[in-house]
C-alpha cells in the first residue's frame, strides 16, 4: 500500500477513538441509540443538533447568501462541513452547490472553498476524509464534440462526474490531492471508429456504457463514502441507478487507466450493483431512483461492511427503501462471472417506508446498536427503527431534510 501524507489512506488515531465512542451507547441497552441528530434544512441558514426528545441541543446560524444545498456533516472537532448554495456557478440544476464550508461550534467559518468554474463544479454530497481532507462530486463538461468522439450517439454537451479529493489550506485554499474522472472509464459498441469502442457490453463491466441513457447530466451522482480499511469509494447515481465501488489507493496517473493500486485495476469500476441493464447483464433492477451509496459501518452487529443505497421508489408501491446488500469480495476486488451481473441478485434486507415516499433525496445511517435513522427527505421526517423495524424515536421538521446522522454522546461533548 503507498503511503502519502497528502492522500488519506487509514483511520487516524481519533477514528479509532470514534469507534469505541460510537459502541459506548450500545451498551446501556437502551431502545434507542442514545445521541444527538443532526440536520439541516436545504435552503436553510441553520444548523441544528437535536437530543433524543427532540429538543434542540445546539445549532449553528449560516449567512443569508450561503444556505445549506445538500450535505453537512459533524467533524470530530465540533465544526460542520456543509455544502453551500454558491450564486454565479455556471452550472445549473439541483443540487449544484460549488462551494464547501467548515463552520467551527461557535458558528465561525473556519475554511470557505469553491470548486466551481466554467468547466466543473461540485455538486450534492461530500465526504469528510479521516485526514482531514474532502471528497467532492464534481460535474465536468464536455462538448458535443467530445461526446461525439466518445462514440455517443446521443448529441450535444455532457457532465459527466469526476471526483476530486481537496487538501484544504488557509480560509479558503485547496489542493487536489487525487481525482478520478468516469470519461476515462467509458465503453461502447455504437461506432467502431470512434473511442471507448468494445465489441460487447456486458463483458466489460468495469466500463461504463455512454450510451445508456445519455443525456447533458448524464449520471446525476448524488451520495458518496470512503472505507479506510479497503482504500475505496462507493458512489450513487441517481440516473442510472446503481452505485459505483472505484479504488482510491492509485495515484491520479493510475485512477486514469486501467492498471495499478491495491486492485491492480486502476481506476476501473471495481464493483457496480443496482441496475444490471446498465452494462446490458441479465437481472433484476432493483434501484428505483437511488441516493446515499455508502457501506454499513464495521460496528454494526447484523451487516458489518455491507452495501446500503436509499431507494426512493424501490418498494411495494413506489414507497422509499433501505436496501443493504452483501458484495462478493475477493481481496480489493470482487467476484463476477463473464457475461453475467455482479452478485447478489437483490438485497440482503429492506426496510419501506409506511408513509408518502420521497421522491428524490434521504438517507439511511446503521447505528452500532442494529437500529437504522431514515431520513425522508421531502417531509422533513427523520425516524429510528430496531431491528424488528419498529419504530422507537421520531422528529417532524418544516422544509427538506436531505440527510440526517446520529452522533453519541462522547462524539458532540468529547466526554467518554
């Protein structure tokens, strides 16, 4: 494994006092996962953390012309990093963001951040890295030219997804450390004299099809993880409907072809899972829309290290869904036949949503007590089931909640 002091590769020493934080309330035995919520409203100029009656514990007030686009994550250190709804990008849609903050507890922004230009801009979810530095979706445009010579079919100006790993520095400066864009991992079978051409589809996973459902925002990726212990990122698109395992132990250079870090395979698709149509295998879709690709953290007693996607329209009667599944690791990689859709054929477990679905957005978070948080996004409805999928602790909020997460008590007060 390479070692860098810029690219974030394993859990740094308070990782590793988070996970024994993160296991404290488990112990007590009680119902709930004892905590604090977080959550802030899109569009909103707030921050809130909420204790297990729902009342406000602590909260974070946003200037009028930086309110909340998607994301806002609790550090280990007290201070949010949350997506801003930047004005004057050049790209347009939702949520289109282009600019990342981190807000200390005293609600001062410590680090302000724009990725956003006329050629790229960052977009819906971000990740916090265990060595501080941040994982950003990007869109990146290309001409109808270029889609062109990439043996599309489909004619006209495309954003394809990159992601890009910032080194912050300063108040408002940023390094790229690593970046991985899908333009060099693309494949298809429409015209033999331009790039990406492949003679079959479904023998190259590990490529994805430009001509699958091509159109300007061609993926619409909106939900992004990192496992530390396996060096790797899992990715959601909303478009397509599936998520996206790629190794994030390669250099730039390597997340560029098709060879090297801890897979051997480059930048390559490791492992893809949802809608096996997309890289014309046989198989059930089983995305319906899907958000907040991320894995099942290791504390977790039922699904340690599995897959989780939020299923919007997935369930009986287009009702939103957790769906974990279980992929089939080999080492860094994972097992597929040739010709064939990767393993498992449907989930492992779901969980539906009783009530009105969200249409877009939410999220799930797998607590270390085998309790699941749902967030239903367009209802401002956050709720926490047990195992048996009862329901034990709720909170109604006004506005659009795209994702909400339980911290424990030792993480917000720094008290064991």
């Amino acid at each position: 494994m390479k070692i860098s002091a810029q690219k974030s590769l394993l859990p740094a020493f308070q990782d590793i006092l988070l996970a024994i934080c993160l296991v404290l309330p488990f112990q007590s035995g009680a119902q709930t996962y004892t905590g604090y919520t977080l959550y802030a409203q899109q569009q909103g100029t707030k921050g809130y953390l909420v204790d297990m009656t729902g009342a406000t514990y602590h909260s974070w007030t946003f200037a009028s012309n930086k309110t909340t686009c998607y994301s806002t994550y609790l550090l280990p250190d007290g201070s949010l990093l949350r997506s801003v709804n930047r004005t004057g990008n050049s790209f347009s849609g939702g949520p289109v963001s282009g600019e990342v903050q981190k807000v200390n507890w005293n609600g001062t922004v410590t680090w302000d951040f724009v990725y956003s230009t006329t050629d790229y801009c960052s977009h819906h979810d971000h990740h916090p890295m265990p060595n501080g530095n941040v994982l950003l979706i990007c869109y990146e445009r290309k001409t109808a030219a270029q889609v062109t010579q990439a043996g599309c079919s489909w004619t006209g100006e495309m954003w394809p997804e990159k992601i890009v790993e910032i080194q912050p520095s300063g108040s408002t400066g940023g390094t790229v450390v690593w970046e991985w864009h899908i333009w060099d991992h693309l494949c298809q079978n429409y015209n033999a004299a331009r790039d990406n051409y492949v003679t079959s589809i479904v023998q190259h996973p590990e490529l994805l099809n430009i001509n699958y459902l091509p159109q300007k925002d061609w993926m619409h990726a909106n939900g992004i993880d990192y496992n530390p212990v396996l060096d790797q990122i899992i990715f959601s698109s909303h478009n397509l409907n599936e998520v996206y395992v790629i190794d994030h132990s390669t250099t730039t250079a390597q997340a560029a072809g098709h060879t090297g870090g801890n897979s051997g395979k480059g930048g390559d698709i490791l492992y893809r899972w949802g809608n096996p149509a997309a890289y014309q295998a046989s198989g059930s879709t089983i995305f319906n829309v899907v958000h907040d690709a991320h894995w099942v953290p290791s504390t977790h007693p039922a699904w340690p290290n599995a897959l989780c996607g939020f299923n919007n329209k997935g369930g009986a009667g287009s009702k939103s869904c957790v769906d974990i599944f279980i992929p089939p690791y080999n080492g860094y990689n994972y097992s597929i036949t040739p010709g064939s859709a990767f393993t498992p054929a449907t989930y492992s477990s779901r969980h539906t949503y009783s009530g009105t679905a969200t249409q877009n957005m939410g999220n799930s978070q797998q607590l270390p007590n085998g309790n699941t948080l749902v967030c239903i996004a367009q209802s401002g409805f956050m709720y926490e089931i047990n195992p048996s999928q009862a329901q034990v602790w709720s909170k109604t909020v006004t506005g659009v909640v795209a994702q909400a997460f339980r911290y424990p008590p030792c993480y917000v007060t720094g008290t064991y």
